[in-house]
C-alpha cells in the first residue's frame, strides 16, 4: 500500500492524468454544448479521428501547429454543419445522423491518408506542441498549450452558458424552443451555431492526439474517447465545471491502470491478475459513476426532439 500511496502522490502520475483528460475535456464541452442546444452529436467519435488526421497532415505539410489546430477545427465545425443540416433543417433523427458522420468522417479520413501515403508503412511524424516548462506550477509546467486552453474553456464555457444573453438563448432552445422563437429569434440558427461550435471543439480534441499527446496520426488512435465524452455530459449534469471532473476522475483511472500494468508482477495491490482488468477499470469505473448519478440528472428537456417553425 505504501507503494500505491507514492504513486498517487508523484507528480509525473498527475502530468499524465492532466494529458489523458484533455481530449475529454475538449471533446466533453463540445458535446455538452450541442446538446444544450437540445441536438445530440454522436458524430464526435468520427469527428475527432477527422480533426486528428488533417491538424496532423496540415503540419506535416509544413504549417505551423496553431494552423494545424485552427484546421482540425474547421474540420470538425464542416461536419458539425452537415449535421446540423440533417437533424436541424431535415429534422432527421439524431441518433441515424451522428453515427453516420461517425462513419462517414473515419472513412474520409482513412481513404485521405490512403492516398496521401500509398506507400508509407508507418506514419511520418511532426514536430509537436512542446511542453511549457516556464510555468512555475508543477504539474502544468509539463503540459502543451492545448492543455491550458482546455482547462480555460471550462469556465469560459460556463460563463457563456450562465452570464450572457446568447448563453440563455442556447440554455432555452434546449429546454422550450418555442418560447425563442416568440422572442423572435431564431431557433434553427441557435442550434445550427452550437452544433458547428461544439463540433470544433471535438476537432480540436482529435487534434491533442497527433500534435501534443503523439507526433502522427494512427488509426484507432481515438480509441472510443469520443463514446466516453458523451457519457460524460450525462456524469456532468450538463454542467461544464462537472464536465470537467468527470474528464479528469475517468483519466484517473485510465492512468492508474497503466502504472498498474507497468508494476510488475503482482502489481502495486500485490494481487495476479491478467492486464485485461487493469484495461477495464476506467469503462468500469464511468459505468458505476454513471449509475450513481444519471437518475439525478436534469437532461435539457428538448433534447433529441426536431423542431419546426411555428410548431407548439
């Protein structure tokens, strides 16, 4: 036990809870942002695997990493509009929508990288974010910029959604629709607006992936991080401060579980079991949170129901 206490306590165990939390965090505001809005976007998995491919290619190719993010956003809003022209102007159903931008948005990737390296057997790599070692926090000195901006979306989001007119109309078009649209503004364009911003913000978490966490794009590098993010939001009450220890408490485990496999025989807890248990312990712990919690939840009470003009 006392092992296990010194490697919660050392730091190197907290810089990486912080990088495994970032693309959740990222990808957790992006979807919790759609869904405010009453659209639920479970195109994120296919998003993120889209806005880690083209950051990476855009900086392979000789762009700066900022540009490189600023792309894999623009990817991401790109799907985000198809989306929303499926479930906000066609009012398709959200669940069919999503999953096929999920399939959609790997495929391209995977056929882009096909022919951009028809020949290539392992990926080129760039040059990624560096850590910023001039902070004088400990545990953030090890971290990228993209890591900062993440834990900076948190209360900015937060004070979007709470403090300003353009948060309320969000807030509301999620909850009763039709009383935005007798406030004269418009609803397809509110959700339309969330729903490319949100699904920027799952490009740019696909993009942590290749220019800071890794320096290349691999396929199933995504690894069903985006499944997790949407789980998440239902943890977080829809709630971004929430968002963000959820994101931070599955990296917990995700990375207790690595420094378990890397224990040794026995691992730290001094019991024998296969590596399989160690994988399993973060899915195991977001299903126990989840059920401890979802009952509670106050989900948006118009999410996932199209809405049209003039309706009551």
């Amino acid at each position: 036990m006392t092992e296990t206490f010194e490697l919660l306590l050392a730091a190197p165990f907290w810089v990486s809870v912080l990088r495994i939390a970032t693309p959740l965090i990222l990808g957790t505001l992006g979807v919790l942002l759609c869904e405010r809005a009453g659209v639920l976007n479970l195109g994120i998995e296919g998003i993120m695997v889209a806005g880690a491919f083209v950051g990476w290619l855009v900086v392979w190719q000789g762009a700066g990493l900022w540009t490189g993010v600023a792309a894999a956003a623009l990817t991401g809003a790109l799907f985000g509009l198809l989306h929303a022209g499926l479930t906000v102007g066609l009012a398709l159903s959200q669940h069919v929508a999503g999953l096929g931008i999920t399939l959609l948005a790997t495929s391209l990737a995977s056929y882009a990288y096909r022919v951009s390296f028809p020949k290539v057997d392992s990926p080129p790599t760039v040059e990624p974010f560096a850590p910023m070692s001039s902070l004088p926090i400990p545990v953030l000195d090890a971290q990228t910029p993209l890591t900062l901006l993440a834990l900076a979306l948190v209360p900015l989001l937060a004070w979007g959604l709470n403090r300003t007119p353009l948060g309320l109309a969000l807030r509301m078009v999620g909850e009763n629709p039709a009383a935005v649209e007798s406030q004269g503004l418009s609803v397809a364009g509110l959700r339309t607006g969330a729903i490319a911003a949100g699904s920027a913000l799952m490009g740019v978490a696909g993009a942590f992936l290749t220019l800071s966490a890794f320096n290349a794009f691999y396929f199933n590098m995504v690894n069903g991080r985006g499944w997790v993010c949407v789980a998440l939001v239902v943890f977080a009450s829809w709630r971004p401060g929430m968002a963000l220890l959820g994101a931070l408490l599955f990296a917990f485990f995700d990375a207790l579980q690595l420094r378990l496999q890397q224990a040794g025989d026995g691992g730290v807890f001094g019991l024998d079991l296969p590596y399989q248990v160690y994988l399993m312990l973060p899915y195991a712990m977001a299903i126990v949170a989840l059920v401890l919690v979802a009952r509670r939840a106050r989900y948006p009470q118009a999410l996932m129901k199209p809405y049209r003009k003039g309706e009551r």
